[in-house]
C-alpha cells in the first residue's frame, strides 16, 4: 500500500485490483480466455467495420450508426481487459490512482455514448419503418454526423463530471477494490469522506442516461410495432422486425447489466456478482455484437463473404 503521508492525513496513491481470482493456478486459464475473447471481440467489431465500409449497399444511417457501435465496443474492451491481460503476466495488481480515474473516465464516456447510439439507432428505426418518404430528410448525412457527434458530447459531459467529483473525494484506506477494473460503486465504498454527492450524480446520470434513452428506445419501437402489425403482407412484416430484432437484443443485454451495474450502490456484498455483471458489461456484449448484428442480416453476411474473399462487391 502506498500511502503519500502519515497519520490521519494520509492518502492512497494506488489502488489494488483483486481481479477476478485470487487462486494461482486458474491465472493461465483465464488469461487464455479472455485473450481470445478480446481477440475475437476486435476481429469482429473490425470485420463488421471493414464491411460496411466496402459494401456500397451498407452506406445507410442504419449501418453508418453501427459501424460507430463497433468503434465504440471496441474502445469500451480495450479500456478493462488488455490491463488485466497485463496482471494476469506481471501478477502485479496494483493500479496507479491517476491511472484508476483515466480507466473510470474512458469507461464512462464509451459506454455513455453507447447508451445514446442505441437509442438514435432506435430513432433511426422509427424514421424509416414510420415515416418513410420523409426518412432521407430527416435522416442526411448532415443529421447523422450531428447525433453522432451529440451523443459523444453527452456522453462527455457525464464522464467529466463524474471522474472531477470523484477526484475530490478522500482514500484514507484500505485500498483494495474487489474488481477487475474501476468503477463508481466499488470506490465510492472506499472513500473516508461521504459520497452523498457522488452518488446523486450517479442518480441523475442514471437517470439522464440509462431511463430516459430506454424509454425514448420503448416509445420509438412502441410505434414501430404498431406500424408493423398494419402491413398485410407477411414477408413485409419479417423483413420490417427482422432490422429491428438485431438492435432489441444488444438494448436488452446492455441496459440489462448496466441496472444490475448501477442500481446497488453501497452494496458490499454483492461485489462478487458485480464481477460478473462487469464481464457482461464490458467483455461479453461487445463481443456478441457483431455476431448478433450479422447471424440474421443477408446483407453484412454478404459484404462480410466479399470482405474476406476479396471479391468486389456488385455493380
């Protein structure tokens, strides 16, 4: 532990990740694990990336909001585990504090944009599947570049503000954060001064960006339903819930941990189910993304096919 003073006046200067087992002899197993899980989370986040930007039919807001998914999982997995893949090899599991808060601030702000994407992505669905001759206005290229670009800016915010109001807490000790990576709940239960503030700004953030999306996301695909149903057609109704099926399953997982994530603040015991609900979070949905987005789209798989083989794609 390393302490920067004596007394009561002493502050942490460094935390200490328990990681996700303290047993020896499971460290190789689950290095081995979670290395090919990063593996595979880049190559498919890269792959659906490569596609949509060689397959001309893929140039849609639909795919253009993806392909951002895909940039964003792929920095939201790269902030936790290539660290831990680094204590697995040193056994060194301390983590400097300001390298704790940079990990916290980059976490926040990646998911946070995701929270926002998924619910333009929603938006997007609505447009298309609702209003469809005024889907190409509402919906330019203008428009897309300028949600993106609000959502990171959102999403900005927040992660500032919450990294800056942790900063002003105090770390007397102890210092050990039973995580694999750092986050709000599990430092806010090591504070020696009250987290009364912390922890409203949490409850807003929640609130601002985890209910309010979800609802905007239920409303969106509320309407969408109801348009749906009306087609008479059978092969409209499939082909309307199948763009919509792929994005209500990614909602689903990545709303589902984050509650579980945040909703439980001040709760020690349930440190060990956070472990898992944080492996959901972090390292099983954005490597399911890619599998979900493509298991039931004809049209990723195909640029997909052409992307690996090197075949052009057809006039």
């Amino acid at each position: 532990m390393d302490l920067g003073a004596s007394g009561n006046d002493s502050v942490v200067t460094e935390f200490v990740l328990l990681g996700l087992s303290e047993t020896p002899a499971l460290q190789p197993v689950l290095f081995t694990v979670f290395l090919l899980a990063y593996v595979a989370t880049l190559g498919g986040n890269l792959s659906i990336l490569a596609a949509i930007l060689a397959e001309p039919k893929l140039h849609t807001p639909m795919y253009f909001f993806l392909g951002n998914l895909s940039l964003l999982d792929v920095g939201c997995i790269s902030v936790t585990v290539p660290a831990m893949l680094r204590r697995f090899m040193s056994n060194n599991r301390s983590i400097p504090y300001g390298a704790c808060l940079s990990q916290l601030f980059c976490f926040h702000l990646l998911a946070g944009a995701d929270c926002f994407l998924l619910t333009v992505m929603a938006y997007d669905r609505y447009l298309a599947i609702c209003q469809p001759l005024t889907y190409s206005t509402r919906m330019s290229w203008g428009i897309q570049q300028a949600l993106v670009g609000v959502s990171c800016a959102f999403s900005f915010t927040n992660a500032l503000t919450q990294t800056v109001a942790l900063s002003t807490l105090d770390f007397c000790g102890p210092h050990v954060i039973n995580h694999f990576y750092c986050d709000l709940p599990q430092l806010f239960q090591l504070s020696c001064s009250s987290t009364q503030l912390n922890e409203l700004l949490l409850f807003v953030a929640a609130a601002f960006m985890g209910v309010a999306p979800l609802v905007l996301i239920t409303v969106s695909y509320a309407h969408v339903a109801a348009a749906v149903l009306r087609i008479r057609s059978a092969e409209g109704r499939k082909k309307a819930f199948s763009t919509c099926g792929s994005h209500l399953t990614v909602v689903s997982v990545f709303y589902g941990t984050g509650v579980f994530s945040y909703m439980r603040l001040g709760s020690v015991e349930a440190s060990d189910k956070d472990k898992g609900i944080g492996i959901l979070n972090t390292v099983i949905s954005p490597m399911l993304n890619p599998l979900i987005y493509s298991l039931r789209n004809p049209d990723v798989q195909g640029a997909l096919q052409r992307v690996f083989t090197g075949r052009r794609p057809p006039e």
